[in-house]
C-alpha cells in the first residue's frame, strides 16, 4: 500500500504517545465483528485478556469503566465496513474518554473515513511520484556506490521504479 499502517504505527510508538492514560492497536480488516472488535479494544488497553468469557454487554461496559476520563490513542488499522449502526455501537464506550484522546483510522474507503464524522481530519496518502520513488530507490539500492558508475543499474532501477505504481512498500 501507500503506507497507511506504518504512518499509524510511527505515530503509535513515537515518545509523545507515552502522554495518553491509554493505548490500543486493533487491526479491523474486512470482517467486522463488533464483539471482537470491541474486546480486542479492551484486551489492548489493559495489556491483557480481560474480555474472557464476558458477554458484548458486559464487554462494553468494562470498557467503558477502563476509559472513563482517561486520554486514550486508538488506532483502528484496515478498516473497510460503511456500517454506521456498528460504528455507532462501536464508539458508544468510547464517548467517555478525556479530552485530547484521539482515534486514528486506516482505511483504503474513503467513505469509511467520512461516515466517522470528521471529514475535516480526513488525510488521504497518496502513492509517491515517479521521482520521489526514484529517490527511495537510489538510497537503499546504491547505498554507498556512485550510481554514474552502474548506468545499466540505474536503467533497470528506473524501470523497477516504473513498476512499483508510486507504492512505497513495493520498492
């Protein structure tokens, strides 16, 4: 991809993070299952399995007492469902954090990004220019080499470049 997940885990394990009461990373992928979503939240807050065998309800308002006035960075990583009754029910234990936690969203839809209701906080990443992937490519392939030494090198990295369609995790 653009590089989406690895924006969102720099910004998760960067020191001023350190400053919110609470983390958690939940991957989401394609299937959205609330329940799961939900406990992974409360599972990855406390750094343990503390969901069990608790109910959705029970759940939720265990999560709900965990955050209570507390900041918390939450990533939401892949995310693809365009449900709003499950996100709705998704952020009802979460409308007791502090002031200052944020919720960071990955998704691939931008109409998912939209739905979370702050489309002015919508970034969208987009693939790198040929030039930019060029300059990515040249530092790791020629590292410590004088790249006017290996013309027919630089002919078949331009043509990788040309490739790799601007996604960085493809060079």
């Amino acid at each position: 991809g653009v590089g989406k997940t690895t924006l969102a885990r720099l910004v998760y394990n960067d020191d001023l993070a350190q400053n919110f009461d609470l983390k958690a990373w939940v991957c989401v992928t394609n299937v959205f299952d609330l329940e799961n979503i939900t406990k992974a939240i409360l599972n990855s807050v406390l750094n343990s399995d503390a969901s069990g065998s608790l109910d959705f309800q029970q759940v939720q308002r265990k999560l709900t007492d965990t955050l209570a006035g507390k900041t918390l960075l939450l990533i939401l990583d892949d995310v693809w469902n365009e449900n709003y009754c499950n996100w709705d029910r998704l952020r009802a234990p979460l409308s007791v954090v502090a002031k200052g936690s944020k919720v960071i969203v990955t998704t691939r839809n931008k109409n998912v990004a939209l739905m979370m209701g702050a489309p002015q906080n919508v970034h969208e990443i987009n693939p790198l220019s040929e030039d930019d992937c060029w300059s990515v490519f040249e530092k790791h392939a020629f590292e410590h080499r004088n790249i006017n030494d290996h013309p027919n090198l630089v002919s078949i990295g331009r043509k990788i470049v040309g490739k790799c369609g601007g996604l960085p995790l493809a060079l």
